[in-house]
C-alpha cells in the first residue's frame, strides 16, 4: 500500500454522496438481516426463509437466490431492489462529505501510480497525540463491510467504526504552505492536536 499525507482540518467545494450498494450479493444471509432487518421480508418474498436458522451465517445472498431459480442477472436485481428498499435505519453511517477538490486529486494520484482502478482508504485508528489519527493508504479495492463513495469517477474506502467517528466530517485536499495533502474536518473531534493528524 502506498501512504498518502494526511491532516484533519481543511476547506473546499462539497460535494455530498450517499452511501452506495450497502447490500452486495456478497454478503451473508445472516450479515444483511442483522445490519437490514427490513430486508427479510423481501428475502423471503424470492423463497429464502432461512433467514434465522444456522445456514444463513454462511451462505450468501448470490447462493441462496441462485439455490432457489434466479439467474445471475435476477440476483443482480434483486440485490438493487434491496438497496432501494432498506430504510435509512438507525446505526447506518450518517453521510461524509467528500469535496470535488479530493476526488480530482485522488484521480491524478491514482493515474500517476497507475493505479486508475483502485481507490483511497480512509480510517480512524488509536494513536497520535490526542488519542485518535487519521489514516490514508491506496489500496486496489474495497473490503467487505465498507462505506463506498464514489465521487467524480473515483472511489474512498471507509470501514464501518471509522465511519461512524466520522459521522457528518468533510474530506477535503489542501496545498498549503504548512503542507499538502487530505484533510478531515471533524464536527466530532472534541479537541485536535497541534499536527493535525489527530483527535480526541
């Protein structure tokens, strides 16, 4: 993985984004209904009633629609049908803003490396001087469990607990005199260290 630089305060032009795919077909049975429960409905509409017992841990929503008749391209749409549906329920991630400016930076960086498919991970990890540090990495994909954003044709990863320490943040890439690179602007940040890399 390639470091990228790092700061957490920084101002730019927004551009908001929602939260896309949170349900892929990837998934376990077991994983969406615990984070989705209004999605068991429309699983056992389509004949996946185990929704509750042992099975679903480990099987995921592809291999029980495919179990059960669907064709890959049906499972496709079964899965957009899901995302449309799901409420906003309490817990999900609320949204991040992710400027014009980062995204347009992100693709130059992503070009430069060659790395035009990848995207920038964006976590919240212990550590810095005030408890808290803000961490971005390139990395070629997602991971399971991620908050996808997908900002002028480039893509920020963030896992599930950095996204709900950064609940209503900006992300944001400044050049400036005291140094170049994304920046977070925290609306949760109780107090930020003298650096800018980190938080409490």
């Amino acid at each position: 993985m390639d470091r990228v630089e790092k700061n957490a305060e920084g101002e730019g032009h927004e551009q908001e984004m929602s939260k896309q795919k949170r349900i892929r077909k990837e998934m376990t049975i077991g994983e969406v209904v615990q984070r989705y429960p209004s999605a068991a409905e429309v699983l056992m509409r389509e004949g996946i009633h185990c929704v509750g017992c042992g099975v679903a841990q480990f099987e995921t929503i592809e291999q029980g629609l495919l179990g059960h008749g669907l064709t890959p391209d049906e499972v496709d749409e079964l899965v957009e049908e899901l995302n449309n549906a799901i409420p906003e329920e309490a817990g999900d991630p609320e949204k991040i803003v992710i400027t014009e400016v980062a995204a347009r930076k992100l693709k130059d960086i992503l070009e430069a490396q060659g790395k035009k498919g990848g995207g920038l991970r964006i976590a919240v990890q212990p550590g810095g001087c005030a408890g808290m540090s803000y961490h971005f990495d390139i990395e070629d994909h997602e991971q399971e469990g991620d908050v996808v954003f997908d900002v002028g044709g480039v893509r920020f990863f963030i896992d599930a607990e950095s996204a709900k320490l950064l609940r209503g943040a900006k992300v944001d890439y400044v050049d400036a005199l005291q140094g170049a690179g994304f920046k977070i602007t925290n609306p949760n940040a109780q107090s930020t260290c003298g650096c800018g890399q980190s938080f409490s």
